[in-house]
C-alpha cells in the first residue's frame, strides 16, 4: 500500500507549504471549474434554445394575421368573381388589410429575419401575393380559389420553417412542444382547410348550384379539419397531463373552438351540402345567401384564430417562465461556486497560517535543544495532528540527552569497530604490498628480473583487494533497504502496449517519435511485472527528456544464452547523449551525468541506481552505449523465466464451518489474508456458504465450478485486478447473472461492464441467444408475458414473431411513452427494450420504470445496435449492486452493510415460496 502512495509522498514532500496548499488546491479547483463551467454552459445553451423559440413565435405572430386576411381575401375573391359585386368594397378594404398586415411582418423580418435565416422564404411569399393581387381580377372563381390555395399553402410552409429555424419543433418539454404544435401546424392547417370550404362555398352560394367535384372537394376538407382537430386535440392532451395549470386556462377557449369549428361543419352540411345531395345537385338547390354565407362562415373560422390568439401568449409564457428558471438556477450556481471558493480559500489561508504557526514553534524549541538547552517544552498551539506531532517532540526532549550520550558511544563503538577491522585488513595487506616492494627493488639491484614479474602481479591483485575492501567498508556504513519481488505470469506483448500507452504522452512532450520494434509472438514471460514495467517507463522518459525533436524506439526480443531464455530491451534516443565519464557514474545513487545536466533537465539521480537493482534482482542488468551529441541506447537483460522467487509467507488457512446442503454459496475474492478470514467468518456465523479464492484468476475459475449466489470482489488486487474480473464476468453467459458486491479502497472508478440491464443483445437478434437468455431469466411458456419495446415496426415483428413461435406471449410498444402505458395495464414479466426511439428512448424508459417496486422487479434485456459508451453504461446502472468503499466504515459496520447486500440479492433471486427473511 505504501508503495502506491510513494510517488505523491515524494512530490509532496519536495514541496514547500504554500506550493504543497497551491498543488492540493489546484487540483480540487480544477475539475470544479471544469463541472461547473460544463454545467453553466448547458445552462446557457437552454436559456439560448428557448430564446430562440421566443423569437419563432414573435415572428409568427403577425404571419398568422397575415394569414388571417389572405383566407378572407380568398372568399372576397370567390363571391366577387361568381358575380355579387357587392362585396367589391370588402375585397378592397382586405387588400388594405393584407398590406398593413404585410408591413407588420416586414418591421419583424428587419429584426428578426437575419437570426431565423427566413427573410428569403417571406420575399417569396410577398411576391406570390404581388403577383395575385395584380391577377385577381382577371381570374375565373376557380382559378382564384386554386391561387388562393396556392398562397395559403407557402404561408402554412413558412410558419412550419419558422418552427423548425427557431427551435420551436424540437421543444423538449411535453406541455410547451404541443402547444408549439397547436400554433405552427395544427391551426393553421385547420383554417386553411376551413377557407377553402368557404371558398367553395360561397361560390355555390352565389351560382345556387354546387358542381359534382365542388362536392366531392368539401366532404375531403370536413374529414381533414375533423382529424387536424382531433390530432390536435390528442396532443392538447399531453399537454394538459404533463401541466395541469393549462387546463383551467386553456379548457373554456378550447371547448369554444371546438364548438365552432362543429357548428361550421354542421352548417356546411346543412346548408350546401345536404341541399345539394336532396335536389341532385341542380341550379336553385342551394339557397342561402352569399351575404348569410359568408357572414356565418367568416364568424365561425375566425373562432379558430381567436383561439390561437390565446394558446399564443401561454406558450410565450411557459418559455419565459423557463427561462427564468434557468437563468435562477444559473445565478444560484455561480453564488454558491463563488460561496464556496471564498470559504475554501479562508478556510486554506486559515490552515496554512495555521501549520506555519506550529512549524515557527517547532523550530524555536529545536534551536534551544541545538543549543544545549533541554529544559524548554513545545507549547501547544492547536489541536490538529500537527500538534500532536509537536506535542510528541517534548515527549522525546526528556530521552534526547541519554539517547544522543548513547549515539555517541555507539557511534564510537563502531568507529572503532570499523577503524579495527579496516586495521586488521589493511595491515596483513600493506604488509604484502610493503614486501613486495621491497624484494622488487632488491631483485632490481641484483639485476635479477625472473620474478619481477610474479611480484607485480601480487602488487596488482593486493591493490585491488585493498581497495575491494575499501568500498565494502563504505558500503556497510550505509543502511540496506528490504524489497520483495511479486513474480507473476504475463504476456510480454500485453505489458510492452501497456508501457507503450503509458509512455507515449512522456515521449511525445518534447515533439519526440516512439517507435516500436518487436517480434509478432513475444510470447509469456514469469517476473516482477511492475519492477519491469517501472525499469521500462523511467528509460522511457528519460529518453523523452533528453531528446526534442527527435527519434525514441523500444526494441523487444527473445534470445536464448547460455541455455537460457532473455528478455532483452533496447531503449534508444537520438538526444544529448553522454560522455564516458557520464556514462561511468550514470548508475550511482543520487547522480546524473553532471551538475549542468541536473540544473536543466531536473531529477534526482537516483531512477537509473533503482532501475539498475532492480535488473539485478531479477537476474539481469542494464547496460548502456553513448557518445555526446549522438543519443544512448540502453539495454535491459532480464531472464523470461526469474530463476528465483522470495519465499511466501503462509497463509494461514480459513477454518470455516462445514459446507451447509441447501444454503446460499457466496464467493469472496481478495488478495488480503486478514480480509478473506474475516468476511469469510462473519458469513459463516450467518449460515452462508463461503468459498474464497486469492486473486482474480482463482476466482474467475471457482466461480464457473461452484456457480455461488452473489460474488464480493475487492478492485485492488496484484495482476488482474477487480475490474478486469468483473468484465469477464460479465462476458460468459453462465456468470453473467451473478451478482457482485465491489468492495475497493478506491471511490471513483469506470464500471466497464456493469451493465444495470438484465442483459444485453445486439442487432440482427441471434434467436438461440435470445431463447437462452429469456429461459435464463425462468420465462415459463407459454404463460410468459414479455414486451417488445421497438420503434420499427419491422424489428418489432421478428422479435414478437420469434417469441410467439417459442411459445411465449409477446405485447409489443413502438415507443417508451406506448411502454409506460402498457405496463401501467399489466406489469410485464421480462422486457425486450431498444434505447434509441423518439419521443422517449430506452433510457428514459429505464428511469421511470424502476420509480416502482413493481418495475424495479422486472427483468430488462436491452436490445439495440448503437455503440454503447462507458457512460451510457453507467446509465444503465447495473449488475455491480453497490459498491463498498474501505476504510469508509468501521469493520463492524462493513460486515453489516455486506450481509445486508447478500442477503437481499440472495432473496431476490429465491422462488416465492422458499422466501423465509
């Protein structure tokens, strides 16, 4: 565990406070800033979304009037041109009309039409009215009816393209988006088909006779406007569901424009249609006055814009009440970040002053006691654990006199020792050397040169042994630290891309190239994967850190010497490189290649020295080849198979219970003795049956033999770790039903498989894997009840007719919204559901369906062809049932939590009838 933490203990403890306050800080702010500045600006794109929709409906607004009076124009035209003159005046005082109208959207389209992209389509509209202006009078009753109709149809398209360039279409709220619907295409589509009643209307009116096709043409539009109104009405519905408060406001003007729109339609009838029909259509059948006509029909249509008039304003209002809402909880957002980074920081700047305090106290005591003066006590300033630490020392000032009296006779003692045994060895030593000397030179003067030789080799080898004897005498007076090796199985091609990742950023710093040389098939290798890993990554970087610009590769191999396999890396740079004199004290503690080097490029000096003991304690060593200005290549040679492991420490085995015949199994995976004894004792006592297995593989491995009702996996396990088994779990369909309990030291971590669905299938549906997966979940046939959740209709049909072939019974529902409803008639006992639909998607869907106790209940296969990213994963919220943070809860209260959870999961997953707790 310490080593884990070793990294950020070294970054911290080269840090002052204030750097070590700013760093912490930093750290914390920055992904605040980043939510937040996330969320604000989703916030803002809302407000922007509605705003937009504002100005759609302000843009409308007077196109609508617009519209009004090119409809009366049209019945003006038509009795005009059938003959009654008397409505000449009408006709002009409505091209008035039509041209204040006219100037009214032009004064919008001015400030308006640029944000809309519109103001083209409206120049168009303009000019069709230009054009049937200059034309009406010079056209037949039917050529104006259809030119009318024509103008009437772009007007209906131009308030559909101000719907959809404002947003307005896309509304996301129910209540606001039928409404939006009302005003944009329902209305205007029912008025316009009530125009062109009028039309023909009147021209029967005038003529007394109603043709065969005129009579045909009515009876199509009365059907048209019934629909339009009832899909109208259906969607008012919604609305009226999802917002209540419209009802009381919206309900008397709504009943108002239904009865007119009734009585219009019952009037037609009766007074052209039916008339009509009774005398066979001849001349003289239809007798009310074109005056009457028109005057009737003109009251009873313009009800429909008297209730747009209304629904208008409510809409405006629903989307600025939005608005405000958003922009309320924009301006709460922004004062409580501000809140709390204003009490963060006085809360820091209180904390640092705080700890400078105490650390000034600390050393005012520690320079009396390097004076001599023992007598002075620290005070206590505080409270926190830098107190106590400080409270701590004067405990310590009382032994510090005896316990430095006794450093030094120690210290003495072992000078001597040393300068004892350095004399004992040195003197037999010099005495060899001293003599050979001598006889040398006496043999010089003798002239006789036969073993002159024979004595400098002696001279040699003493020398060397002298100075052998010196570093191991400088050796010993330095402390020897304790490492373990961890000796694991693993694919050598796996680790190296796992190193390549990780390096890549460190290499690619510098504007650096990594390149990758290796064989296809590296094969397994058994070492310390984080030794080789962390021996790897520091030649990595240091080759990133020398080199800019430049070329970096890792070279990978299987050789075979001396009857043995070799991992052999080769790590080279085209950087600075290093002279010989560098290359010679490359590998000591605490050293780089010179001062210079350390000023610019940093670093300790101690990477390579580790590194290096590291090769060495697994039966290699790393070798170096440089020259200045030319890059080094490095050379890492380790053994594919280490020749020798620590000893384990026994574990001491768990003496549980015997196995109980039918009572529930529960697998615990963790890699710590005293957790698995424990967890496993406490689970006994409950009358589980407990099966543990070390490590992931075990516990991969158990789990397919005994098959136990709820798994407990701990994340932080050495080679493969928690999240790794949860994913195979979750890959063979024989686990993947199983639940599991996390229990990690760690809070914040991607769920990777956790699929919160029941299972999960892909399109083109395979029918085995469907049938296995529904018999998984016990579906008798043939009483089985499944919906299919599908928005395409042919999907929809395969997976209702495969199921019914089976013997199951299939309802099916083409969207989430048709889902609820189904399930609100009877609850389903599995689901067959697809995330992507409209209105409401699958994951919508989800959200309302585990509201219930009853929804939660049901199984949910989820069955769709998109991509499903780690979030959308989340959002499912799975099959890993909670998560228990260590050192979260005291032990007691973990074991609690733990067999509250396996209890629970193991009673969802009995028969009803041996449901007993």
């Amino acid at each position: 565990m310490e080593s884990f933490f070793k990294p950020a203990v070294l970054v911290m403890s080269r840090l002052k406070y204030p750097q070590k306050f700013a760093l912490v800080g930093l750290l914390l702010l920055l992904p605040l800033v980043v939510v937040g500045s996330q969320f604000l600006v989703q916030i803002n794109n809302d407000v922007d979304f509605a705003s937009k929709e504002q100005i759609g409906l302000r843009y409308g607004d007077p196109v609508m009037l617009f519209f009004q009076h090119v409809q009366h124009h049209a019945a003006l035209s038509s009795v005009v041109l059938s003959g009654a003159v008397m409505f000449e005046g009408q006709l002009a005082q409505k091209e008035a009309d039509i041209e204040a109208a006219i100037e009214a959207v032009d004064a919008v389209d001015q400030g308006l039409g640029g944000v809309l992209e519109i103001s083209g389509q409206w120049e168009a509209v303009k000019q069709e009215w230009a054009r049937l202006k200059d034309q009406t009078m010079s056209l037949r009753p039917a050529q104006s009816i259809a030119a009318h109709n024509i103008l009437s149809q772009n007007i209906v398209n131009l308030l559909t393209i101000i719907g959809n360039t404002s947003n307005l279409i896309l509304d996301p709220n129910i209540d606001t988006y039928y409404l939006m619907d009302t005003v944009i295409t329902k209305l205007p589509l029912a008025t316009d088909y009530m125009s062109q009643i009028r039309n023909y209307g009147l021209r029967a009116a005038v003529t007394g006779v109603l043709t065969r096709e005129d009579q045909t043409r009515l009876t199509i539009l009365s059907g048209l406007v019934q629909s339009t109104l009832e899909a109208n009405l259906s969607g008012l519905g919604y609305a009226f569901g999802a917002n209540q408060s419209l009802r009381a406001r919206l309900q008397v003007p709504l009943d108002a424009n239904l009865r007119a729109v009734d009585e219009y339609l019952t009037f037609i009838n009766r007074e052209i249609l039916s008339k009509a029909a009774e005398s066979n259509l001849r001349v003289g059948a239809v007798t009310i006055s074109p005056d009457d006509f028109l005057t009737a029909a003109t009251r009873l249509i313009d009800q429909s814009f008297t209730f747009y008039d209304t629904v208008w304003p409510e809409l405006d209002d629903l989307l600025q009440e939005r608005i405000d809402r958003l922009t309320q909880r924009r301006n709460m957002v922004i004062l409580v970040g501000l809140a709390a980074l204003s009490a963060t920081a006085y809360l820091f700047a209180g904390f640092y002053l705080a700890v400078v305090r105490t650390i000034a106290s600390l050393e005012r005591a520690s320079l009396r006691m390097v004076k001599g003066d023992m007598d002075g006590q620290f005070e206590p300033v505080s409270r926190d654990e830098l107190s106590q630490v400080a409270v701590a020392f004067n405990n310590i000032a009382g032994e510090l006199v005896a316990a430095r009296d006794r450093a030094i006779e120690a210290n003495r003692a072992k000078s001597t020792f040393l300068a004892n045994m350095s004399h004992e060895l040195r003197t037999p030593l010099n005495a060899i050397i001293g003599y050979s000397e001598l006889i040398e030179e006496e043999l010089h003067e003798r002239e006789d040169d036969e073993f002159i030789p024979d004595l400098n080799k002696i001279q040699t080898a003493a020398t060397h042994l002298l100075a052998l004897i010196n570093d191991i005498l400088d050796l010993s007076k330095i402390e020897a630290g304790k490492m373990d090796l961890f000796l694991e199985t693993v694919d050598l091609g796996t680790l190296i891309d796992g190193v390549v990742t990780t390096a890549a950023p460190l290499v690619e710093k510098n504007a650096n190239r990594l390149e990758v040389r290796r064989a296809d098939d590296l094969g397994q290798v058994y070492t310390d994967v984080t030794k080789v890993r962390q021996t790897l990554l520091n030649l990595l970087s240091n080759a990133g850190k020398f080199t800019e610009k430049g070329q970096i590769t890792l070279e990978v191999k299987r050789v075979i010497e001396g009857g043995m396999e070799w991992m052999v890396f080769v790590v080279a740079d085209t950087g600075i490189g290093m002279s010989e004199e560098q290359v010679a004290r490359l590998f000591k503690e605490f050293s780089q290649a010179d001062s210079s080097t350390t000023r610019k490029y940093g670093g300790t000096g101690l990477g390579l020295a580790i590194s290096r003991r590291f090769c060495q304690m697994l039966g290699g060593d790393i070798s170096v080849k440089s020259k200045p200005g030319q890059g080094a290549a490095f050379t890492v040679k380790l053994p594919a198979i280490t020749p020798k492991a620590p000893e384990a420490q026994p574990v001491t085995e768990i003496k549980a219970p015997p196995l109980v015949t039918g009572a529930s199994t529960v697998l615990v995976i963790d890699d710590d003795a005293s957790v698995r004894e424990v967890v496993s004792r406490f689970l006994s006592k409950e009358g589980f049956n407990v099966r543990v297995a070390v490590n992931g593989q075990e516990g991969l491995r158990i789990a397919r033999e005994f098959k136990p009702d709820v798994i407990t996996l701990d994340v932080m396990m050495p080679g493969m770790d928690g999240w790794s088994v949860l994913t195979s779990l979750k890959a063979d369909p024989e686990l993947t039903h199983i639940p599991v309990v996390m229990m990690t030291i760690v809070s914040d971590k991607n769920l990777g498989y956790a699929l919160g669905a029941s299972d999960y299938l892909t399109k083109p549906i395979d029918r085995e894997r469907l049938v296995s997966v529904l018999r998984r979940y016990e579906c008798k046939r043939p009483v089985c009840d499944i919906l299919v959740v599908e928005d395409d209709s042919q999907t929809r049909e395969i997976l209702c007719r495969m199921l019914d072939k089976e013997g199951w019974h299939a309802r099916e529902a083409e969207d989430g919204l048709a889902a609820l409803e189904k399930v609100a008639e009877e609850m389903p006992e599995l689901i067959l559901l697809d995330l992507m639909m409209p209105r409401m998607d699958g994951f919508e869907f989800l959200a309302e369906l585990r509201k219930t106790e009853a929804g939660r209940a049901v199984p949910v296969i989820v069955v769709t062809a998109m991509d499903l990213t780690p979030e959308d994963r989340q959002k499912l919220n799975g099959q890993v049932k909670q998560i228990l943070q260590k050192g979260a809860f005291r032990q007691d209260e973990l074991l609690s939590e733990l067999r509250r959870l396996v209890l629970d999961l193991i009673h969802q997953r009995m028969p009803d009838e041996d449901k007993q707790w």
